[in-house]
C-alpha cells in the first residue's frame, strides 16, 4: 500500500514534467498545487522514516518544478513588454 501511494505521486509528478515540456505551464501550475496538497496530507499522517524522507525528496522536487514555472512565466513576459 505504501508503495501504491508513491506510485500515484510519481505518476502526477511525471504529469507536470510533461506539461512544462510541453510548455503547457497554466496546467501544469494546477497539477503542481494540487500534487503539493496531496503530498501535505501524507507528511501530515506520516510516521515511518522512509517515507518521511521519501516525501522530503518528492518535497525538493515540486520546489524546483515551482521554481521552473515561475521562471518560465517571467520569461514569457518579458518577451510580451517588447512588443
């Protein structure tokens, strides 16, 4: 059961990366809240210490996904504020 719940969030997860290549970034932003809240739940209900540190990585990576959104978003700004 443990490993049904990573699975699930590795699949949603790859869903994002997907979206962002294919600079979907609008859509990828809503998955990325709501996998965020999800992964919130599990730290919330969690104990183990594999899956606390399981969910610290899948932590980092929604940051760094987060961060890459948002530098997507401003690049394509800037890009607009020419025309």
């Amino acid at each position: 059961m443990e490993n049904d719940k990573f699975s699930a969030l590795k699949k949603e997860v790859q869903e994002i990366i997907d979206l962002i290549a294919g600079k979907k970034n609008k859509e990828a932003n809503n998955k990325l809240v709501v996998v965020s809240e999800i992964l919130d739940e599990l730290l919330d209900f969690s104990e183990d210490d594999e899956d606390l540190m399981e969910i610290s990585h899948y932590q980092v990576l929604l940051n760094q996904l987060h961060q890459k959104l948002n530098t997507s978003t401003d690049d394509s700004m800037e890009g607009e504020d020419q025309f």
